[in-house]
C-alpha cells in the first residue's frame, strides 16, 4: 500500500506556497547537447494565450488543493527544498526561450499520493509529495526531474501539441493559419484545460531529458542522477495510477540516451560545484 503523504499525515497545509521566481538573468551560454532547432508549428497558437490559460489552470489547481489542505505551506522543507533547486535552475532556461525572461516562475507542493510533477507553460511547477516520498528522490534526483519539466515549458512541447492537434482535428492548414489565428487561439485557451494531460511525443520527450540534463548541471546537480531516476521510474511502471508514467513513459533507450549525452554536460556539473 502507498505511504500518504507527510503532508496529509500532519495535516498542516492550510497556506499557500507560491512564490515568484524573478530572477537576475545570467549572460546565455552555449548549449552542450544537442537537440535542433524547436518546431515551427507551435507558432499557430499564440503563445500569450496559452501561457494565460495555463497559469488560469494552475491558479484553480491550487485552490482545489488549498480548500482540501493538500497546499503545503510557504515554510514547508519540501517546499524550500524545491524553491532552492529552482533558483539555481531558472537563471540558466533564458537561452532555451527568450519568453523565459517574461515568466512569472512558481513552485507548489500538493500532497497527494500521486507520482507527478509538471511544468505548464509560462514556468508554473508543481511536485505532488509521491514523487518526492515514493521515489525517495535526492535533490540531485529531484533537479533531473524539475529540469525536464522546465524543458518541457521551454521547448514549448504544449504549444506544439495543441497546434498539431487542433489543426488535424479543424482540417487547417499552415496557409489558411498564416491568415489568421483566431480559431487556434481560442483554442489555445479552451484546451487549457488538458494542459496536464497532453502526451508528448518521443522526441519531445527525448528534447526534454537532454534540455533538462543541461539545465540540471549547470545548476549545480549531478546529471548521472538522471539514469538512478528512470530506474527508479521503471521499477514502478507496473504500478496502478501512475500519473507520471502515463505522459512520461520510461524504457532502457531512455537511460541509453541520456548515459550517452552526460559527458557533454559533466564539464558543466564539475564547474558549477567549484563555484559552489
């Protein structure tokens, strides 16, 4: 049977725990892992729009978790522990996404059972506390996790999915759309909805572990906890209710890829931690 939350145990979370993560911007660096350029389809559907429907999203989401205490309070360690990992990781996702600069960065815990973590458009993070107590990650492994979901957001992988969804579902065209974008863009805004239930495709998926795995070592965390993390993944996928692995799918040629990118970004890791 799954362990309930410390959170649901204690029974403490009566406040909220958002906070902004402005951030003084450090001067782009040039990426190390290879991934090409992000897919020009994701401009059908205006970026503005989706980021305002997602943090419409994530603003009810806590609601929902705050009126049944499942919040976890500014002060919570879990929560400073995950603040903490992203302050060392948001100053590096500016040379992934120049709309990076204009995000209002925030980092929830939600107690729940559930092994999930997510990053919607425009740099809303939240950690269910099963990922953190299920997996028993360590920050090394919780930063490989925040940071593919930082990917996620900064490839906008989202956006791509709505716009090859919608338009095959509309029968648009990329000519019809360059004429306008008003049918996609209140799309954008309806499907905001189903933000945390968008399947990524397997490239989107490999784009997010070697995006993450660079963010990861360049704030300081270990990029071999990558491989450790989707061990840890593929020992639960036989598990019911499994939210994580439903979009997040794991298999050895993911751990063969990201074995194969770490030494590009050990040099980075290594920096980091001389520089404490």
């Amino acid at each position: 049977m799954a362990r309930r939350s410390p959170l649901a145990r204690r029974g403490f979370l009566q406040g909220a725990a958002t906070l902004g993560l402005g951030l003084a911007w450090w001067p782009p660096a040039l990426a190390q892992v290879d991934v090409g350029p992000p897919s020009k389809l994701r401009t059908l559907v205006p970026a503005d729009q989706l980021e305002a429907a997602a943090a419409q999203q994530y603003a009810q989401l806590l609601a929902q978790a705050r009126a049944k205490g499942a919040l976890a309070p500014v002060d919570h360690p879990q929560v400073r522990r995950l603040r903490a990992i992203a302050q060392r990781l948001v100053p590096h996702a500016l040379p992934w996404n120049e709309r990076a600069r204009q995000w209002r960065w925030e980092v929830n815990l939600i107690g729940s059972k559930q092994i999930n973590a997510f990053c919607m458009p425009g740099g809303k993070i939240a950690f269910f506390t099963g990922i953190l107590d299920q997996l028993e990650l360590s920050d090394d492994e919780a930063a490989m996790v925040m940071g593919h979901e930082m990917a996620h957001a900064l490839r906008e992988h989202a956006r791509e999915r709505i716009a090859k969804t919608q338009a095959t579902g509309l029968g648009l065209s990329l000519g019809a759309q360059l004429l306008g974008l008003g049918d996609l863009g209140r799309l954008a805004a309806d499907l905001g909805t189903q933000l945390l239930s968008l399947k990524y495709s397997r490239d989107d998926e490999t784009e997010a572990d070697l995006v993450g795995l660079e963010l990861g070592a360049r704030g300081g965390y270990d990029p071999r906890a990558s491989v450790q993390l989707w061990r840890k993944m593929a020992q639960v996928t036989g598990n019911n209710g499994v939210e994580f692995l439903s979009t997040h799918p794991s298999g050895p040629s993911r751990i063969r890829d990201l074995q194969a990118n770490i030494p590009k970004v050990e040099a980075l890791y290594e920096q980091a931690r001389r520089a404490g």
